[in-house]
C-alpha cells in the first residue's frame, strides 16, 4: 500500500512539474512542441485560425480540476477559460454556437450557460495526468483507445455561485477532438 502511495505522488509531483513549466513556457517553446490550431468564426469577420503559439500568448493559462464525465474520474486541465476566448473573438454574448470536431462531427452549444456564472468552460490544452507526448489521457472504450485532442472542452462549477445550477455536468458539452468554434447558422 505505501509503495502504491509513494507512486501516485511521484506522479503527481511530475505532473504539477510539467504544468507549472508549460505556464512558464514562451510561445516560442510551444511552437517547437505543438501545432495545433483552433479555428473560431463569429459569423461576421470570417474565420481566424489560431495556432497554439497564439492562444498561449494571447491569453492566460490556467488549470481547471473537473470532475471528467468520460472518465469518470477528477482531472486536471492546462488551458483557457472559454468566456475570455469567446468574447475576445467578437462571438456576442449568448450566442448559438457549434462545436466542430477534428473529424467533421459537430455539437450545438447554446453560450448562455456561460452567463449565468454557474459553470466555467475551459478549453483543455492538455491534461496533467497525460504521460509522454500525448496531451491527452485516452479513454479506452469498446476495446478502442478514444482520443480527446486536438483540444477538449471541459466544465467545472464556479465556486459560490449565487444560484443553484440550471444545468448539470452530463448536460454540458464536453467536446472530444475539438477543432472550431463557429457561430450556428440560420434555421438549424
């Protein structure tokens, strides 16, 4: 039983490690290690395709515990709030949003849940708990490794917020291999 201990808090002292130097990181560091890209389109000023580098500058990092729907289990994300990302990209205030994934799928979101202050969405860069090169822990599901990259949002309750949650976590989207965000056409 100690041995198991004294493991998971090298492990834990690793990952805290890890996150502490990847906020510490220049854009230059993440560029060398990450090409990932996020594509947001407000509907009005036509795509904007945001390579790592950039978000890592352009907004402040911060982790986020979760307790993570698909895993069952409270981990750990490096990322950006998602409020702040969407509001500096010009998408207006309650908007109607899809999240698009890497592999064309899409989700609808409707962004008042971020207005009501019950719920912090936070665009996953990485998971702490993720080993080596992956930026993600993968998820084993049907005797198939479930991949969460290029990005992965995730949802936390805000600590003391006024009113009781109209929403709960399973309601949520907590998108997988999310690529864009853009605003929901028309009619759909």
């Amino acid at each position: 039983m100690g041995g198991v201990f004294v493991m998971n808090a090298v492990r834990a002292v690793r990952c805290w490690l890890l996150a502490a130097a990847l906020l510490a990181a220049s854009a230059d560091a993440w560029a060398q290690i990450d090409d990932r890209t996020l594509v947001l389109d407000n509907g009005r000023d036509g795509p904007l395709s945001l390579p790592l580098t950039q978000l890592v500058e352009q907004y402040q990092l911060q982790t986020l515990t979760v307790d993570d729907i698909h895993h069952k289990a409270l981990h750990t994300y490096l990322g950006i709030d998602l409020k702040a990302l969407l509001t500096s990209a010009g998408f207006r205030p309650g908007a109607q949003l899809l999240l698009v994934g890497a592999d064309g799928s899409s989700l609808a979101f409707d962004s008042n849940v971020l207005l009501a202050n019950q719920w912090q969405g936070l665009m996953a860069l990485r998971d702490q708990a993720a080993i080596g090169d992956d930026y993600f822990v993968p998820l084993e599901q049907g005797g198939e490794s479930v991949e969460f990259g290029p990005f992965y949002l995730v949802w936390a309750p805000i600590v003391g917020s006024a009113s009781p949650s109209t929403a709960s976590a399973s309601e949520l989207p907590w998108s997988r291999g999310l690529a864009q965000i853009k605003l929901q056409p028309s009619g759909l």
